[in-house]
C-alpha cells in the first residue's frame, strides 16, 4: 500500500504557492512537511482528502494503492485525517465516537473492536465517558483510534500534537507512530516543529519549491 501524488500544485488565486512536483510515500512510512503558515501545507492535506475548498485550486494525481483517487469524494477515499483539534463529538460517549468512525457490521463485532482499540490506547472502561470528562492526552488518544478503526489506506497529519504539552507530545508522536507502522499505513504529515518528525524519516521543505532536508 503507498501514496502517490504525481504533479500536484496548489493554487491560490491563480497563482502557484506549491509548485508541481511528486511524492511516493511507502507503507507504514511517515512523511514529514514542514514551511511557514500560509506556505500551503494544510491545503494540500485537503487536496488529498478531497475536500480542498476556495479560494484554492489544486492540480495533479493522486494515487493509494495504485487507485487513482481524483474523482472519489472524501468518504470512498479511505484516508484519515487528524487535526490540531481531536474533534470528537461531545454529544456522543467515547465508545460512540469509536463507532462512528467503524464501518458497518454486525454489532457484537463493533462493539468487541471498539473496546479493543480502546484497550490498546489505556483507556479501558471508558467507553461510557463523555470526551470532556478526559484529559487532553486521552483526547488525542481516542481521535486517533477513531481514525484507524475506520480502516484508512493512509493517513494525513495536521500538526496534531500542537496544542499537548511537551510530555504528552512526545509520549503521543511515539503512541500515532507505531500504530501506522504497525497498520503498514503511509502517511503526511504537516508541523511547524522539526522535532515532530520521526527519526530518520523524510523531511519536506515548502521554499519557493520543494526541497529534502536531510
């Protein structure tokens, strides 16, 4: 399984903030892009997931497992996302957030997979939680298992440890990275903060075109 995006730009007003240019992202790879804000990072990632929105334009191809993505909508994409916000619906339980996110099923196998992700972020018995009644950490923790319950091909990560503290930050960057590696599932990510980046893995600069930082 890999991402691969062929020629894309990014667009603003008519003019090129990303120039054309490629990417192959293998599996249970984490790629890393980094620039200024504005730079265009974030908009990419919505590019990918299809849900890019004006005043920005994209062009080029975006392939997952040699399937060409570019006339998918966002829900037949399968590519998770995770945001500087963990987003999770406060009208719904922790274990319904979990839920939410799985695809369809018989119900005793949900409910076992749900409690089995839940397990395997430390967060037994939590199902019945309201989110706001966890910490910022457990938050994150369960925005992620949302992600990867719904069985994405890849996944996109924007600057989702932003808002933690430097403890949780670090503990969390560990936690989201194995779990990819583990699943195989390639993966961008965005951040402003070069320590965010897994060892030894690829670094993106956003300049006035893309460049490696080695």
């Amino acid at each position: 399984m890999a991402l691969t995006l062929r020629g894309v730009s990014v667009s603003l007003q008519g003019r090129d903030i990303i120039k054309a240019f490629d990417l192959d992202i293998a599996s249970g790879e984490i790629v890393t892009l980094m620039g200024a804000s504005g730079s265009g990072k974030s908009t990419l990632l919505s590019f990918i997931a299809g849900d890019l929105a004006g005043p920005f334009s994209a062009r080029g191809h975006i392939m997952l497992d040699g399937q060409s993505l570019g006339s998918l909508p966002p829900e037949r994409r399968h590519v998770g996302r995770l945001f500087q916000d963990d987003l999770l619906f406060p009208h719904l339980t922790v274990g319904e957030n979990l839920l939410f996110g799985m695809p369809r099923g018989e119900r005793a196998s949900r409910i076992s997979r749900m409690e089995a992700a839940l397990a395997d972020a430390g967060l037994e018995g939590m199902a019945e939680r309201p989110p706001h009644t966890l910490s910022g950490g457990q938050r994150a923790r369960v925005a992620l298992m949302r992600a990867l319950v719904a069985e994405p091909k890849a996944m996109l990560l924007d600057e989702p440890f932003n808002k933690l503290d430097m403890e949780l930050r670090g503990a969390l960057r560990a936690f989201t990275f194995d779990h990819l590696r583990d699943q195989q599932i390639p993966c961008l990510m965005v951040t402003h903060d070069r320590s965010d980046a897994p060892a030894g893995g690829r670094v993106l600069l956003l300049k006035d075109s893309m460049e490696r930082d080695d």
